[in-house]
C-alpha cells in the first residue's frame, strides 16, 4: 500500500493542467458524444457523464494546487472543505466553483444530462474558474 505522500500528486503548472482536463472533455464530447444536430441532445449519456467529471477533476486538480486541501485533513477532501478554503479568499471564485459543481458534477457527472447547452455551460464554467484561479497562482 503506497504512504500517504506517495498519494499526492504534486502538479507543477495547475492552470495549463486544467485546461489539459479541459480539452480532453471537450475531445470526448466531439468524437463521441454524437451530437444530434436537430435536437441539440448529445445520443449517448455516458460520453456526457465522462466529459462532466473529467472537468470537475480538472476543477479539482487546479483547487487542491491554490489551496493546498489534501495536505491539510486528508488526502480526499469534501466538497465542503473546497468551498470553506474557497470562500476565505474569494467569494465570486467560490459562487463559479458551486455552480461548477452543480453543472458539471452533478448535472454532466452524475445525471448525464445530454442537452448541448448545459454541457456548453459546464466548459464556460470551467474556464471561468481557471482564469479566477490563474490570477491566484
């Protein structure tokens, strides 16, 4: 079993990490989402689920960087641990990061929620929090 210091991964340029997650999103959704051109429903829920959390772990990488969550309780820290370090330096960083949490967790993540305009939000989402953070770092 690896020791708790061989679970953190310690990531040099967060912000150019995000919008790696990003385009890998983006990538996933354009080669595999088939996206119905009439209805505007992406076909497949699971391409829709894979792309919400690859972004959300995109979110999660650049957060962990700027505010060191992992080092501090436990190396899987809560949603609420993100939103407590969050709202300590900014609060409309901390308003794009629950939002971000809702669409592209919850509603691409989870759900699998196929219209192309939720998804759209959810990568406006995350490119808004990486620009936030990137004047943070």
């Amino acid at each position: 079993m690896r020791t708790r210091d061989e679970r953190i991964e310690i990531v040099t340029d967060p912000v150019a990490e995000a919008r790696r997650y990003m385009a890998n999103a983006k990538e996933l959704l354009n080669t595999k989402g088939q996206l119905d051109p009439e209805t505007q429903q992406y076909r497949d829920r699971k391409y829709v689920r894979m792309a919400g959390n690859t972004l959300w772990n995109g979110m999660l990488v650049i957060m962990e960087s700027l505010f060191h969550l992992k080092n501090k309780r436990h190396p899987h820290p809560d949603v609420i641990d993100y939103k407590d370090a969050i709202s300590k330096r900014d609060g409309k960083l901390l308003d794009l990061f629950i939002s971000g949490y809702e669409c592209m967790h919850i509603m691409m993540g989870y759900d699998g929620v196929r219209d192309k305009d939720i998804c759209a939000t959810g990568f406006r989402l995350a490119n808004d929090i990486i620009d936030r953070c990137a004047k943070m770092v």
